[in-house]
C-alpha cells in the first residue's frame, strides 16, 4: 500500500524521535508534582476501598434483623469515616456516614431518607423485598486490589493523578523525569526586542516571546533565549554552546536556501545530524529537524511567526514530549468546519480557524506566514490533506493544548 504524504511526514518523525534520548529521573515530592511526567510504574500499595464501607449517610444493621424488628430498630452508636470500625449487636442499627467502615456483622445500609429516624431509634420506611444484601456497601477492593497498576510511567501528572498517587502510592516522594531544557535561538538580522525605537524596514522579534510563552505553559520545561545574527561562525558558535546543556535547540529563520540561511551548514557542523529538511507543507515547508550523537533535538523552524507557531505545535511540542516519556501525548481532535470552501493545495495545509460556540472551525482569512493579526484572531489551526477541498471535518490543533 502506498504511503500518503501524511504517512510519510509521520515517518520522518518517528525516525527523529528513535534517535533522541528521554532525560533522566528525579525523586520529587508527590504535593510539587503538578505538571510533570511520571517516570515510574506506581502499584497499589492496599486495596480500594480498604476495607467495606458505606456508600451513603444512613444506618447499618443486618438484614435478617429487619424482617423481625424493622419498624423499631435501637440506635446507640455512630460509625464516622477515618474511625475504626465498630461491631454491630443484634437487633441493633448503628448510624453511619459515608466513607465510614461498615460495621463488623453489618450486612446492608439504610439510606438515611428512607428512615424515620429518632435520638435513639430508627424505623425502616421501604419495602423490605427492596432491600438486598449488600445494599449500599461498598466492597473491599472492588475498585483496585493491592498491587494492581494505579498509574503508568509517561503519564501527566494533573489534579485526578495527584489524587490516585496520594491515596495509591505508599510513599510522599515519587519518580518524575526531569525537566526538559529547552534552548531558543532566534536568528536575524533584523530583529528587534519591543521598547527599542523601530525603523520601517525593521521588524519586533514576536517568535522569541512565542516559543517562550507555549513554554511556559508546559510544567516540564525550563528553557533559555539567545539572538544572533545572521553569521554562520556566531550561528554555530551558539548551537555548540547549547547542546552543552541542553536537551533541545529551537531554532527560528535561517533554515531555507537564501544566501544568509546559515541554519542547515551551522548545524551540521555543531555536529548535529540532519533527519529531514524541508516537508511538503504550507506553512512551513523549510523545517529542519536534526539529533545530536548524544541525542539532544535540534530543531529549526522557519522565520515567519505563523510557520513558527504552526510548526512548534504540530511537530515541536510532540517531539518535546517524546525527550519526557510521556506517553499520553498532546491530542488532536476533529472539527468541521463552518464555512467550507473548495480551494486546494498539493501540500499539507494548515489553515488558521477560530472555534465557534457549537464547536465548529470558522476558517481566518490570511494573507500568509506573515499575517500576525489571523493569528492573533485564531484559536489554532487545521490540517488539510494535499487535493482535499477545505469542507467536512479535519484534525484541528489548540494553541492551547492540556
């Protein structure tokens, strides 16, 4: 079966991703662990629930007593949850709140608003053929048993995670892998910091403050920017001075086949080893993806700031996340799309969209990789396969990915 270009692109990725190396491993408090990556395998260290406890607030008693004494049950005890567990006498009922352990000969739990309920009484109000044994207990294990896999090494680690890890792992502290140090090179002649007096023929660097702010958005990076200037020697220089300590170079502009494109040459002779250069899609197309023999990323992406957000999202923060080991990557959804139309391209398109409030793709007009106002206006982008009419769904790709 022949590959399509998609296919293709993916296995150029999957190539780069076999010669990276995943960062190591630190032992962190699991209260401080919000955001980064699990590197280890965690296993129940009891079962859940520990023991049978109640589903609900009401009464505990057994079954059989309340085909005998149901209308007038005596009530002298009340089970609490985090209390050890009581024992039950006959032709008794204990009351008991949820999450409480079921007391010890307790076979089934009264819900409170089917009581009548009394200081030291209570009278079953229900049909009793309602009544099953078991009823409103939760089972010891019946969620996970001891040593059962709670989470596994390449996850995330978000606010339910933090809850299985506190109540599963027997320990406060956990393996997570380290951040990922990111380097951004940012190269231009013409670039300019906001603040400085700017000429008409210069331009702000906006892909700088870019990378860094998709950066920060992810917990488990750590990241430092430096600028040069278009010079193969300075280009160079600054590649080899970050893959001294870091585990992946971001670079913008310079990677096409202009005459001050210094990218592709610098990298190849700070001993990076180039994977692909250039991919057939818009924007974009001049990507250059590269590893280190140590396996750090290189990764240049071209000048114009929608390339670079294009390309940072769509193959950057994949590749990113690869260097983690997080194994529950950033996903992509389908839309569709609000206002098709039938142009085409023969390349992979990725056309900016603003979501709408039933969820469909409003396709931006734009007038290139340099229209910074659609995406300033857009939510993120869809992905077009080459000949295929802009209508029906596509993959679409958040800036703001969870």
């Amino acid at each position: 079966m022949e590959l399509t270009v998609l296919d293709d692109i993916e296995t150029k990725l999957l190539t780069l991703e076999s010669k990276l190396r995943v960062v190591e491993s630190e032992s962190m408090d699991i209260a401080r662990s919000a955001g980064r990556i699990l590197a280890q395998e965690v296993l129940n260290f009891r079962d859940s629930p520990p023991m049978d406890v109640s589903a609900m607030d009401g009464y505990a008693c057994r079954l059989e007593d309340l085909q005998v004494c149901a209308s007038r049950l005596p009530v002298d005890q009340t089970a609490t949850a985090g209390a050890a567990p009581l024992e039950l006498s006959g032709h008794r009922a204990i009351r008991i709140f949820t999450g409480a352990v079921v007391p010890k000969g307790a076979n089934v739990v009264i819900p409170r608003e089917r009581c009548d309920e009394k200081t030291d009484r209570v009278a079953i109000q229900m049909p009793l053929d309602q009544i099953k044994l078991g009823w409103n207990i939760r089972r010891q294990a019946e969620n996970a048993r001891q040593g059962d896999v709670a989470l596994s090494a390449g996850c995330r680690i978000d606010g339910p995670r933090i809850s299985s890890l506190v109540s599963m792992h027997q320990h406060p502290q956990i393996l997570v892998h380290r951040k990922v140090r990111v380097a951004i090179i940012n190269t231009g002649d013409e670039l300019l910091d906001i603040g400085m007096p700017i000429q008409p023929w210069q331009i702000r660097d906006s892909n700088g403050p870019l990378l860094e702010c998709s950066l920060q958005a992810l917990p488990w990076t750590q990241w430092t920017r430096t600028s040069v200037k278009d010079d193969l020697p300075k280009i160079q220089s600054a590649i080899e001075q970050a893959l001294q300590d870091s585990d992946a170079i971001i670079l913008t502009g310079g990677v096409s086949m202009g005459d001050t494109d210094h990218v592709p040459t610098a990298v190849q002779n700070a001993g990076g080893k180039i994977v692909f250069h250039r991919l057939p899609i818009r924007p974009g197309a001049p990507i250059l993806a590269a590893a280190s023999d140590h396996g750090q990323l290189i990764l240049g992406l071209p000048g114009n700031p929608v390339s670079v957000a294009v390309t940072f999202r769509r193959y950057g923060l994949p590749l990113l996340e690869h260097l983690t080991g997080k194994i529950d990557r950033s996903a992509c959804y389908r839309t569709e799309l609000a206002n098709s139309d039938e142009k085409t391209l023969h390349l992979v398109w990725f056309r900016l969209v603003k979501i709408q409030p039933d969820s469909t793709a409003l396709l931006l007009p734009s007038q290139g990789s340099g229209d910074l106002r659609s995406l300033g206006l857009s939510d993120g982008f869809i992905e077009v396969p080459p000949q295929t009419p802009s209508k029906g769904s596509f993959r679409y790709y958040d800036w703001s990915p969870s």
